[in-house]
C-alpha cells in the first residue's frame, strides 16, 4: 500500500472533489445475505431488476459467466469458460493468488476520498475476472451488482485483468432490490488490459430515485490494448458522481469512454473521464450523450496528451427537454507537445422543432417522434455499441416517458 | 365538398407576414400546379397546409374534407391523409430512413422491399437526409410518401435538382401515388382516381408525368391568377412573371 494507514483514516471524512457529498453514517453495512445458486432461481422480484439492467438468468447460455453481490455479499458465481477465464469474489483470488497484491489499490488510492477510504477500512470484497492470455471469450460474462436493503451501503472492490492478447465483453448491471430505495453504491475498479488485449466494457444503471452512487475506477492499458466503455444511465437515481480515469501507458492502446444518461427531474448526475496518454500513437475518445428532463448534467471530459504522436477527441452533447434542471459540459484538453491532435466538441440545446415536425408530417405522434429523435441521439452517434445495449437503451427510453 | 378549401389565409413567418390572402381550392383527384417567382410563399402555403408551427396563421382558414383543420395539429393531418415532400427537408442525425419507413407504414415491412425500386435500398441504414444528395432526398421524400400512402399530396418542386434519369423514376412513382385506386371510397369511384395533388414547379417537367388540372400563379403572398397549367407556363415563359402579374386573369375553362 503505497498510502499510509494514518492517511486513509483521515481519508475517512475527506469530501470527493466533485458530486454532492453523502453523510455515509446514515447507512448500515449488510454483510449477510441470501446465496442463489442458480440464477434462474432467483426470486422474481430479484429477477426482474437484474433483466432490466442486461443481466440475464433465463439466456445464461449467453453468458460466459456471471457473479452476482447483493449488498457486501457474494451472492452467485458461475463460470463456463473454465479454460480460459477465471471469476471469483476478490477475496477467494486475493487467497488464490500471490501476485494480485501487486494490482490491488494501484490505479484507485485508498486516500482519494471518504468513498475509497471507507471501501478500504471495510476490506470490501468484489468481482475478480481474470481472462488469460489469448483467450477470446464468446458471450459477455455478466456481473450484478444490487444494493438489497433500504438505508444500505455497498462496498465492492473489483479487479479485471485482460491479459496479453486476450479478447473479451463485460456486462455490469448495477441495479437497486425492489425493497431497497434509499441506499449507497460504491464501486472501486482497477482495470488492467495487457498488450494486445481487447475489453468492451458496459455499464447498466438502474438505481432507485434515493439511491446514490460513486464508483471509482483506474483503468491501465498497455501496448496496442483497446477499450470500449460505455456507462448508460437512463432510469432515476439521486446523485451519481463518476470519473474514471485510464492511463495509456503502452505505444498504440486505444480506448473509447461513452456516457448515455438521462438526468430525471432530481436526479445529479456528474460524469465525466480522464485519459492520460503517455505514448505514442495512443488515441481516445470521450463521447457524452444526455438528456435533461429536469434534472443536473455534468459532462466533464479531460483528456492528457504526455506524449507526442497522439490523437484524442472528446465530445459533450446534450439534449434539454424541460426547463427547472441544468447542464453543464466542461471539457479540458491539455498537452505539452505540438505533435498531437486533440479536440473537442460540445453542444448543449433542445432537439429543433423542425425535426419533430418533419416525422409528424409522416404520421408519428409527437411523443413518437420526441423518442425517435432521441433514441437516435443518444445511441446513434456512438460507435461499438453492443446491439442488446442498444436494445436495453430503446426499452429504457420507451419506458421513460419523454414526449412532452 | 372540395378535398381542400383554403379562404382569405394570412400567414407569418419570421415576424413576417408572407401569405396576404390565398384563397385556393383543390377537389377529389385533381392535381394542382403553383406557380410563382422565388420567395413568393410558395413553400410557405404548402407548410401551412402542413401546419408546421413556424407558419402562423393570422387569418382565414383551412379546410380538409370539409373539416377546419387550420388549428389542428401536424401529426393529425398527416392521419387525416394529408402527405409532403419537403423542398428542403432537414436532417435528422441518428434517426435511420429505413426505421423511419417502418414507424410510417406501422411495421408492414413489405415497404423496405420496395426501397429498391426507388434506387434507396443502400440507404436504409443512414441518417434520415443527412449527406443525401438532392436527387437521393427527392427519392427518399417519395418513398416516404409511398410507405404513407396519403389523400392529398403536396409536392415542393419534385423534380429540382434531379437528373433526367431519375426525373422519370421519380414521376413513374409519383404517377403511382395520385394514380392510387386504393383510397377511393365504395361506389365513389371518379374516373380512376381520388387521390388530389398540389405541386409546385418552376419548369412543369414533373407534369409530362402526372398532368395537371389547374395551375394558379403565387406573387408576393397573393394568388394572381388561375388558368390551365400549359396556358400559365406559356404565359410565364414568354412574358416572365412581371407581365403575368400586372396582366388579366386567365379565366378557368
Ligand atoms: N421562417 C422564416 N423566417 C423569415 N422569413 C421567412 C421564413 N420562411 C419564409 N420566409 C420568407 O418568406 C418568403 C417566401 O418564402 P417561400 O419559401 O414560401 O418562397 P417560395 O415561393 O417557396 O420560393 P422558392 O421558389 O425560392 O422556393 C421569402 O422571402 C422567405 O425568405
Ligand atoms: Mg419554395
């Protein structure tokens, strides 16, 4: 740990540098909770909020494998690819393997705030998937992450390795129980991709309208890796405050952050990214989509250039449907070379009347054509989105009421 | 009952009063010419009909099948049967043409297979307009049209910007569009057809493929004068708008 102890205790109280800050002390740690064997077993009322964030049990045979945290307790773990991936709690792989002590609190700093101090002090466990060398996973391998308990808090500590060579898909659905409303989700993540490797990598939300959410993720990358993140939240949540950060430390890694959101009337959600290229020939894009319905955007983007040779683009595009909620795009560009190729875009505004009026002309009401027009914006500009995202993201829209 | 009356309509636009009085009436399977120099308000009428939201109309009315509809919302014309290929329609980033036509045609998904009798099979998977060029959004316009399948037909100058190689495609399909028996009601069937156009032109070419019943002439938000389409285009093109203008109204036959 290259932090002191005393440094992470003091961390315990050291507010985040953005989002709004939460008073951890009204919720309780849940440490017990039910084990589901079988996904397909699971109680209905679990079922249905897994399926709504893409984690599926009745179409397991398309999935490689899955875990499954209910509050701070591991609550399922299959694997079907045994040859080439490896899925565990963190704890069992911290036990099981010497070396991962090494990857553990290295791209996320236990003093970086009260969120990763406390994710410290508790010894959260979390998911480790290990994909090994030059292994190509088929199907995605699905983690799920619930807070199951009303004035419940959970801290997960997650470590994905992609090791050389190695290709695969990652589907977390991050979801509240049905008796759960009012709660905290904290997610450390460290993310090592090895050279050559490939990780697409998305991210779910559907949180309740109380509930509040800071992950934390450190992403590192080396020679020619590729990365494709996406992070959609399109259902209500109360505050989410995200910013993950990737080092592209090795000659040609590449990677792709998109942000889909949909800030309902309440809701805070500040995301943004940051990528440090320290090589050359890395590249990056940024891409954030959202919709304001009443509620707070924050689009932040940073992107680093430290090395020459590099290109970089980041683009912040926002929709506001409804007046009462606010948004902000704040992209940074910064570099000390002249040989590199960096930009940004940003637009903010309301989707123009005479697109809506066009597709009405043909017959579709105006709500139809609001979504329509929405449906395209949010997914249509983005490139390596996986169709059942796509998919989960027009069910999500359609269920969200936007026309006017 | 004409398919569509218009009376003493005023139109703004812009904080503009573009449409000083139109009145103009179309019947069951009659197709319309308007006629006029640029920025007459040519496109302007053809949009209040429409009833898109920039044309506010200050006076007068709009009637559809004997129904006022000078207040009535787009989608709902569009419902009532009233269809329109835009002269300049605008983009719409992320939105697919070929979603597009299978929302309009309510899922029936033969009208995809019909995509390529329009010359438009390689754009179903692109951004509606966006990057089309002119001749591929008049395609597209019709196509959309077709999969819509309307009972007045408003037509912003079809053929501009069209090669003569799709300049008969794109009246081929048009023809097919007025020319549809299918609209007409039981027992009402006149002379084949009962589907009514009104289009715009500057050349008349799209004629040589639809015909024409009645022309009017548009200058500065007024109807000039009304006659046979042949006898206005001759007139225009021999004595220019000017002459046409100051001149005596050309009486209906
Ligand atoms: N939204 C608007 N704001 C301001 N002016 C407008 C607007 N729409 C139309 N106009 C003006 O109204 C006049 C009529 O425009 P319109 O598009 O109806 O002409 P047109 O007869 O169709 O011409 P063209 O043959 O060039 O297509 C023009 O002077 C135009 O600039
Ligand atoms: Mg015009």
């Amino acid at each position: 740990m290259q932090n002191g102890e005393a440094s992470i205790k003091k961390a315990l109280d050291k507010k985040a540098e953005y989002g709004p800050d939460i008073d951890l002390s009204r919720y309780s740690m849940i440490r017990e909770q039910k084990i589901i064997e079988n996904l397909e077993e699971a109680p209905e009322d679990v079922k249905k909020r897994m399926e709504s964030v893409g984690i599926t049990s009745s179409k397991e045979t398309e999935r490689d494998g899955s875990i499954m945290f209910i509050d701070n307790r591991i609550s399922h773990c299959s694997n079907k690819a045994p040859d080439g991936v490896e899925i565990m709690s963190l704890k069992k792989a911290m036990a099981k393997y010497d070396w991962l002590k090494d990857l553990s609190w290295k791209l996320v700093s236990p003093d970086k705030d009260k969120y990763t101090a406390r994710t410290y002090e508790e010894d959260a466990d979390g998911t480790f998937v290990w994909v090994k060398a030059g292994y190509h996973v088929k199907h995605p391998i699905q983690a799920c992450m619930m807070l199951g308990t009303d004035k419940g808090m959970q801290t997960l500590h997650n470590i994905f390795v992609i090791d050389e060579g190695a290709h695969a898909e990652m589907i977390s659905g991050c979801a509240t129980g049905s008796h759960a409303d009012d709660g905290v989700h904290i997610g450390v993540s460290e993310i090592y991709i090895r050279e050559g490797a490939y990780f697409s990598y998305s991210m779910i939300h559907n949180w309740g309208p109380k509930t509040s959410v800071r992950p934390r993720t450190g992403i590192q990358m080396d020679r020619d890796s590729k990365m494709i993140n996406n992070y959609v939240i399109l259902n209500p949540v109360a505050t989410v405050q995200s910013a993950p950060t990737a080092w592209l430390n090795g000659e040609g890694a590449s990677c792709q952050f998109n942000t889909i959101c949909l800030a309902h009337p309440g809701a805070d959600i500040d995301s943004g990214g940051t990528v440090i290229l320290n090589a050359p020939r890395t590249g990056a894009e940024i891409v954030s989509r959202s919709i304001t319905k009443g509620g707070k955007m924050m689009a932040r983007g940073h992107l680093i250039g430290n090395s020459p040779g590099v290109k970089a683009h980041l683009e912040c595009k926002s929709i506001v449907l409804e007046d009462g909620g606010q948004t902000l795009a704040v992209p940074k560009l910064d570099t000390f070379y002249a040989d590199v190729d960096m930009t940004h875009e940003a637009a903010v505004g309301k989707i123009s009347q005479d697109q809506i009026e066009y597709l009405m002309s043909r017959g579709l009401s105006e709500d139809e054509a609001v979504g329509m027009i929405i449906r395209g914006f949010l997914v249509g500009g983005i490139k390596g989105l996986p169709q059942e995202l796509t998919d989960e993201i027009n069910a999500a829209i359609e269920q969200s009421d936007l026309g006017h | 009952m004409h398919m569509l009356e218009i009376r003493d309509l005023h139109v703004e636009a812009g904080g503009r009063e573009i449409l000083k009085g139109v009145n103009l009436t179309i019947d069951e399977g009659e197709t319309v010419t308007l006629f006029g120099p640029n920025g007459s308000g040519k496109s302007t009428l053809m949009a209040a009909i429409m009833g898109y939201a920039y044309c506010k109309v200050t006076k007068g009315s709009i009637f559809y099948e004997g129904v006022d509809i000078t207040n009535m919302p787009v989608d709902e014309r569009a419902k009532m049967g009233i269809g329109m290929m835009m002269q300049r329609p605008p983009n719409v980033v992320g939105v697919k043409l070929g979603d597009l036509l299978q929302t309009i045609s309510r899922n029936n998904g033969d009208v995809l297979k019909h995509a390529g009798d329009f010359k438009m099979n390689n754009h179903l998977d692109r951004d509606l307009n966006v990057g089309f060029s002119g001749g591929e959004i008049k395609r597209s316009e019709v196509l959309q049209l077709t999969a819509q399948n309307p009972k007045l037909v408003l037509l912003d100058e079809p053929e501009s910007g069209v090669d003569l190689e799709s300049i008969e495609l794109i009246g081929d399909k048009i023809h097919d569009l007025l020319y549809n028996t299918e609209l007409c009601e039981m027992g009402r069937a006149k002379a084949n057809r009962c589907v009514s156009a009104l289009v715009i032109t500057h050349t008349g070419q799209i004629l040589d493929y639809i015909g024409a019943d009645k022309g009017y002439i548009i200058n500065d938000g007024r109807i000039r004068c009304s006659g046979r389409p042949t006898d206005l285009l001759k007139e225009i093109r021999e004595k220019g708008y000017k002459e046409c203008i100051s001149c005596r109204m050309v009486k209906l036959p």
